[in-house]
C-alpha cells in the first residue's frame, strides 16, 4: 500500500475510534497490540501493518474491501517479474 494511502487509511481508523470514544490503550488491549506502537501507527508515524490492519477493520467492523480500490486491484494484476503465473 502506497505511504499517502496508508496514512489515508490511518487517519480513517483514528476518526473511528475517537467517534467511540475509545482510548488508545484500550483498543490496543483489545485487538492485542502494543500501545505505543499503536499510537504511533495511528498518529502516522508508523506503518500500519497487515496484521494491525485487519485486527482494526475487524474490530471497527469495516470491511476490508472499503479501502481497495480499481487501481489498487489492477496493480495486483500486473504482471510482477518475480512471480510465476
């Protein structure tokens, strides 16, 4: 995922949990993250990663389709030179 597209998605998730007024430590707690690192990864500081990523959108209850666009999918597509088809 692009760094602007990542920070996109970190900034969505922010504005989620501050809507439920949930802390930091405690959504940390409850996805099973480290709260520092979660703090840092929301305030985009940090990369998000794939397993923080899906804990989130599982725990906010956010489809992970809503963040893969058209482009996104064609860039899965390509032909990539490591990968054997």
């Amino acid at each position: 995922m692009p760094i602007a597209r990542s920070r996109e998605v970190a900034v969505f998730i922010e504005s989620k949990r501050q809507q439920r007024g949930i802390s930091i430590a405690e959504l940390a707690r409850r996805i099973g993250a480290d709260k520092k690192r979660l703090w840092y990864v929301l305030s985009g500081q940090r990369e998000m990663r794939v397993d923080e990523f899906i804990k989130l959108c599982a725990f906010f209850d956010i489809g992970l389709g809503r963040f893969i666009d058209k482009a996104a999918v064609e860039r899965l597509r390509a032909p990539h030179p490591f990968r054997q088809d």
